[in-house]
C-alpha cells in the first residue's frame, strides 16, 4: 500500500493496491468502488475537497480523475515522463498539483484536464507536494534534499529551503498557512516560517527517515510517521515559542 486518503466528511477511504484503488465507506466497512485502469503502481491518492473526485498518481506516468459516485474515470491527464509520485487538490478544487520522478512539478486544470504550468527548479525527483490553505502557495519536497515554496499564480519560487540531509518526503501546512512542516529520510522533522522560509525547530526523535507528516485540524498537533515503525504526536506551540534557530 503506498498511500491512503480520507475524504473530507470522514465517510469514504482510498487506499492504493497495486494497480488498483479500493474506495471504502468507512461507517460500514464495505467497498464501494475497486478503480482498475492504471497499468503500474498507483503511488499517491487524493481526494478534492468536495469529496466527488478522487485523484491517482501511478508509476505508468499519468494521473486519473475519478468519479467517487460511480467509480468511472472522468479524465486522464498525461504529461509526466516518469512516475507521478504526488497528487494533491488546490483548496477550491479547480486545480490539480503532481510531483514526479522527472523532477517536475505540474498544475493541471480539474475540469478540462489542461496543463496549467509546469514547476522545475529540483533537480532531482519530486516526492511530495502540498497546497496552503489559501491555495497561493504550493509546496514541494525534494529528494535533493530542498523544499520549494511556489508562487501558484505565477510559478515562480518564492523560496527554496535548505537545511535537510536527505530527500524530503512529506510536507504539510498548519491550518493558517504559517508554517510548514516537513518529514526527510535524515530522521528529522523541521518547521519552518512560510513567510520568511526561517527555520524555526527541528524535531529528532526518530530513529529512521520520517514519511509522512500532518497537522491537526486545529493546528496543535503534528502527526508524523516513520521508517523506524513509530507514530509520534508533536504539540506544536510550545516548540514554535521557544524556537532557537
């Protein structure tokens, strides 16, 4: 399994299989949906925020729109020359955002299917991409190490943040867009001032590289899992008061 994803409401489940996505509802367990038609892994799910269109990133290069209604594809979108690792919703919908293998990012027009913008800047392949909340800023990690904060109207780099040893594979924003988190196969944990691009704490605690982090919806947690089996829960505001970097 390479990645799974709630919809908005709690009440459906995605979760990658192979080829395939199996969409659950959550409150009786049941499968609504099993999503055939990509020819190679599917590496990254995604729900809009409506929660009607699922988004799939595979390792045959293409991202498919789904109905969450009825299971159908409502489009393919093609562009990427290697696997699309990413997939992640704008927060009005309108928008699709994907990190690849080929070191680009690209922004895809949700109801035509039309390419936007292409990102490059990385020079090495794009594991994570995630929106802000107010959809202005785009971030993505690297495993060039570097995380890039994007200007969405533009497509130009606002700034690129060093710091990590090793590639960075998950993002997150905390729910007023202040402050982005981000997970790295160095172990770490590090928070950063999205405004400024400062680093402002880093969290060492894990024993191997960190996958995934989340915030809370109220912005006092974070959530972040690990190589090393663990899952830890952060509060945050403490480590944001009395931050020494």
């Amino acid at each position: 399994m390479k990645s799974v994803a709630f919809s908005s409401d709690g009440h459906k489940l995605a979760w990658s299989n192979n080829n395939e996505i199996i969409l659950w509802d959550v409150n009786n367990g049941k499968t609504l949906h099993t999503l055939s038609g990509h020819k190679n892994l599917v590496m990254s799910v995604s729900f809009s925020p409506d929660g009607r269109t699922l988004a799939s990133g595979s390792s045959d290069e293409t991202i498919k729109l789904w109905d969450v209604s009825t299971g159908k594809v409502r489009r393919i979108l093609r562009g990427h020359t290697k696997p699309v690792i990413s997939v992640c919703f704008s927060p009005d919908r309108r928008t699709l955002a994907s990190g690849s293998r080929d070191q680009t990012i690209k922004l895809w027009d949700v109801n035509t299917g039309k390419l936007q913008k292409t990102l490059t800047g990385h020079n090495k392949m794009v594991w994570t991409v995630a929106y802000s909340p107010d959809g202005r800023t785009l971030a993505s990690g690297s495993k060039d190490n570097t995380i890039k904060l994007w200007e969405v109207s533009s497509g130009k780099t606002r700034h690129t943040l060093n710091g990590h040893q090793y590639g960075v594979r998950s993002v997150s924003f905390n729910p007023d867009g202040r402050i982005l988190a981000s997970g790295s196969n160095d172990d770490t944990i590090k928070l950063w001032a999205v405004s400024t691009g400062k680093r402002l704490h880093t969290l060492t605690k894990h024993k191997k590289g960190v996958l995934s982090v989340s915030f809370s919806p109220d912005g006092s947690t974070l959530a972040s899992g690990s190589d090393d089996k663990t899952i830890k829960l952060w509060v945050i505001k403490p480590l944001i008061t009395t931050s020494t970097e």
